[in-house]
C-alpha cells in the first residue's frame, strides 16, 4: 500500500493549473505500488495517474523512464502516456516531490496467475523489446550484478536471521554469479519488474504494463529470468513448467531467443533471484514491520534461487535445448 | 490507508456475475478510510465503489446503513446509491467478507478547511437531516453515553500512558457527562462520522457525503458536535470561531436549532470529543503502530475536550444566545 506523501488541494490546483486536464472530479490514493506515491486521478478529461516520486526512484532517471512511455507508447505498445502540461514538460513537483501525470491505463493485474497469463506476458514482453529498439537513450541497470555485493554488505551482518547460514549462502553464490555471468547477450530496453501487478488485462486479455521506473538497458534475456521467477512458481515455491514453457514460448512468436541466451538463462535466473532476494533483505532490515504495508518475505526468493542452481540447463524451463 | 481484504479476479468476476454492470475495466484498492476494505471498480457501466466491511461495522447493521443511502439518495440527497444484484439483493459476501457495490461520488475532501468549506457542511447537514426524518427506520448510537464507560474500562489502565493523570480526567468527565447529558432533543438519523474526508467537493462546492456506515439515531445537535470538533479546530488545536458560526449558520439557514438545542450544545461537544478520544485510545493500544497506517492521536481530542469543558455556553461557538 503506497501514499507516502499527501497532497492538499490548494497544491493539487497550482500543480494542475499547468495542465489542460480540466476541473479535477475526484482523487484517491491507490493502495497499490510499494515505491511511489500514487493517485487516481478524474478530470473532465479523462481518468489519470498522479505518481509522486519516492526513495529509489532518483530523479535524475525521470527523464529517461517518462521518455521511454512516450517513445512504447508512440510505437504502438500499451502503456501507460505520460501527460505534457501546457509549456510541454512531463515532469514537475508537487508537494517537494518529482511528479508526473499519465494517462490511465485500463486493466486488472491477475492474482492467480494461469498459463494464458504468462503467454500473453511473453509475447507483449517481446513486443515491447521490439518497440524499445528504436529508443535513442540508455540507463544501466543500478540493481545489476555489481549492485549485488555492495547490497550484500549492508544485510550480511543479520541475513542469518532470515535463515541460518543465510549470508554464507548468498557470499558463495555471489561468487559464483561473478565468475559465470553471461556475457555479450543482446541487450537493449528492459522494464525490470515485470512482477504481475505491473501487467494487466482485461477479460482475459492483456492490456498493457505499467510502472517503468526501474527501465534499464540490460540483456533482454535477463528480463525473462526476472519473469521466471516472478510467474511461474507457485505460492509454495514450486517451479511450474507450463507456465515457463508458455512464456517462453510466447516471447519467441515475436523474437526468437539466440543459442547464447538459451544457454544463458539458468545464470540469468539465478542473477534474478538474488536481485530481489538482496533487496527483500534490505527492505526487511530497514523497515519496521507493517509501516510500508506486509514487508515481502526475502526466502520466497531464496527458494527460487536454489531451484534455479539445481538445474543443468534451460530444458527445466520447458525448453528443447 | 485501508485494504484489508484482498480479492483475486476469479472472487471478483464471479460476485460481479449477479450484477449488471458489464466487464471490468478495472479494479484499484483505494488507501483511504479507516475501518473497511475500498476498491475503486471501473467498468464498461462507470465508476463505482466495492466495499468489504471488516471489524468495527456489524454485519447485521450493513442492511439499515444501505437501506439509508437508498432513501436519502431518492430524496435528492448526494450521496453513494448501493447497486443492486439483479435479484434486487445490495448486500453480498466476497472473500469471506460482506460486501456491497454503491455508486461513484465525484468530488475530492477538503485537506484544508477553509469556512466556506463548514458554511456547505452545515447546510449539507440540515438537508441530510431533513431527508432523513421520512426514512423509516431507526438504529441506536452504539457509540453513545451508555458505551463510553465499558470502552474507557478497556484503556483505563493504559490511559496515564497518553497524558499524566489521563485516566482520572477521562473518569472525572464521564461523571460529569452521565449527570449533564442532554436528554429531550429532537433526534433522528445522523451520519456520526462526518470527518471532513467523508465531505465532498468540486471546484469549491460542495458535491456530497460518503460513509454512512456509523449512521445512526441520535440528536440532531449531537451530529453538530461532532463536526464542531472534526472542523473548527486548527492544526494546533486552537478553535476557529468562524468555521463554527459559518456553520451553524448554514445549517440554519435549512433547519433552525431550538433553544434547547443550543442550551445543549456544550455538552455535546464535551461528548463528542470523549466518544473519539475513547476509540483513538483503544485503537492507539489495540494496534500496532503503523500496521493500519498512522494511528490518530488520541490527545488532539483531549485538547478539544479540554476546550469545551471551559466554556460557558454556546456563545464560544459564534451563536447569540
């Protein structure tokens, strides 16, 4: 549940006063997103999201991920537009925070993920690979693999609390990911936290994904790794193989997966799992319990780590290999 | 912030199934309210609010506070109409949870009161009170007089926490109370609840009241009281003589109050603010901190108890008396 930061309605009159939204009919705090502040938004325009920019997201990255949906949006995938106010700037402040203003975008996250789900995600991931190849700019990815050690510093001392051994565990993998990750895939625009309640759908069918403020230029295969882990296990931690399969699949009707990014994907699943398995540790260690809603619980990650390091090939993601 | 209960899409397609309100275009959890469960439902059919009652609301009362908002809606007043089922039934259950479907309100709640803000809400009011006084049905105020001292038996222990000597001072004024307590004033349905998030406005005017889910049958004038104290206090707990007078007067201008009403007025406010800062105590001791978001403080309403305990008469409210 995310409203970090209120808006009164004197400051959400100057804010939109530079807008062509007219007259604001009404505006909720989503209890949804764990990073930023947003609202609903209903004008006699339209229906919008008004996103406060919070801890992670630096500011200096807003240009690049407001010009990514205007660049997604403009070839056609659906996501979410941001809004220019009149003198044509995305980006503003409302409240001391970075702010901006996008268009709604119809659709409802599934929570029981089923395999129609993870075809469909598959193939509008390929699709908005295709539609980022011809954007102009790039972001490294700040949560990489040379993120992960410096995280690993600031959770090592009392990782051992999560599960014992804990931080032993996550130092030898660190190791082995250093010396095994894949190198010289092809790489370009990946969104980086495709998790379910970024995608949506509407009767069945996908719609579009939002949230794109983790966006980052990266091996496209390593988006499929994050997907993995974050669709196609079940509440009790077990792999499910159709949904990979389907996934996988999907993708490829759109952009067939190289021999190297095949062979690649069990390290790519594992560099993924540890990404998040690091950050559910800080976030575990730095948030008292319940103030940012349920703190997401760091093993399921770890769960999905050790599947992935038992595996010997990609075939365990339902793949001929 | 509030989304207790969460509902996957399979729960949520087969409750919509009884209703006639086309596919889902989506569904949003709102974090805003206290005490129920808020999702905002956008469908082919329009905007309307799903609400899963939890803890505080009985679920025997839920029929009385629907069958409200249908009668004061067909009188004309603005507010949430309950949605019924196409088998005419409003109150339904999903995810283990009662549940009904009302109307969207557009409109936004003042974050800073201003008088003309408290001139529309005593007017709104009068008008809610008049379109009440045909409504059949009555539902005592469980959160009355005779409810105070079995609540404050439940935090007295813990009460001198709060402030030094709190729970001698709280003993002392329901003393006090249980003798003075105003009896004989006109009575009928009141909202018990209007906090200025449960008032709505566009463009300055306003535009309705959400929340019925404390209405109940009680004094009139009891109802003013609570907004007394919800509306006419700054920040710092100082008093506001004319967001008061403001709306005493706008409710005049609709219903006038009686001598006797007005005589009462003191001692409703003392009331008032026991009733609230009764339940900010047992919440404040029942909840952990931040687990359902900021706890509200309970000593804002001692400082309003302790204001009204030092007047004279109602003449400190901007009445001629």
């Amino acid at each position: 549940m995310a409203v970090y930061t209120e808006i009164n309605d004197e400051e959400l009159n100057d804010f939109l006063a530079d807008y062509d939204l007219g007259g604001v009919l009404s505006y909720k705090g989503i209890a949804e997103g764990v990073e930023n502040s947003n609202y609903l938004l209903q004008t006699d325009r339209g229906s919008f999201i008004l996103t406060l920019f919070e801890k992670r997201t630096k500011p200096e990255d807003l240009p690049f991920f407001l010009a990514l949906m205007d660049h997604l949006a403009a070839a056609g995938f659906a996501c979410p537009t941001p809004i220019h106010g009149r003198d044509g700037v995305a980006l503003r402040t409302v409240a001391g925070r970075p702010a901006a203003i996008v268009s709604f975008l119809n659709g409802v996250w599934p929570r029981r993920i089923q395999p129609h789900h993870t075809a469909d995600l598959g193939e509008a991931v390929a699709r908005m690979h295709r539609a980022g190849d011809s954007f102009g700019e790039t972001r490294p990815n700040d949560l990489g693999l040379a993120q992960w050690r410096p995280l690993y510093d600031q959770v090592a001392g009392r990782a051992d609390e999560i599960a014992a051994g804990l931080s032993a565990e996550i130092s030898a993998e660190l190791d082995a990911l250093e010396a095994n990750w894949p190198k010289g895939l092809p790489t370009g625009i990946i969104h980086a936290d495709l998790f379910p309640d970024n995608v949506f759908f509407i009767g069945g069918e996908f719609s579009g994904i939002i949230d794109f403020y983790f966006a980052c230029t990266d091996a496209y295969a390593y988006e499929l790794a994050i997907c993995l882990n974050a669709w196609c296990f079940e509440a009790d931690n077990s792999f499910n193989i159709t949904k990979a399969r389907q996934m996988l699949a999907g993708y490829q009707k759109v952009r067939e997966l190289e021999g190297g990014e095949l062979a690649a994907l069990t390290w790519l699943a594992r560099g993924a799992a540890m990404r998040f398995l690091l950050t559910r540790l800080y976030d575990w260690f730095n948030h008292p319990a319940g103030a940012l809603g349920a703190r997401k619980d760091p093993r399921e990650y770890l769960a999905k780590l050790r599947f992935h390091q038992g595996l010997s090939g990609p075939g365990a993601y339902g793949l001929d290999h």
